[in-house]
C-alpha cells in the first residue's frame, strides 16, 4: 500500500524525509551534487560518491 504522506506544515516529518534519500547505496556516505561545465560550455548536474 502507497504510505500516507506527511503534512507540510510538520517541519520535523519534513527534515527527515529531506536527509533520508541523500546517501550514497554503495558506501552510506553523503552524495555531493555539483554543477560542472563542459567545454562546449554545456552545464550538467552531477553525483560526486565513492570518487567515481
């Protein structure tokens, strides 16, 4: 069954659910997101984890 979502004025049920999808399924450490240019100038967002 789908899982009842949280209201969002509850600032507690918020923060969990913002920290909870942020680490990485290989090693638990926190994913970094950054944005890097390519030199055709192309921006792409990227998931910096496990040094790949």
């Amino acid at each position: 069954m789908a899982e009842k979502k949280k209201s969002k004025t509850d600032v507690a049920a918020r923060a969990a659910n913002k920290g909870k999808g942020q680490t990485c399924s290989l090693c638990g450490n926190k994913i970094d997101v950054v944005m890097s240019v390519s030199s055709t100038g192309k921006k792409k967002m990227r998931r910096l984890c496990c040094e790949k």
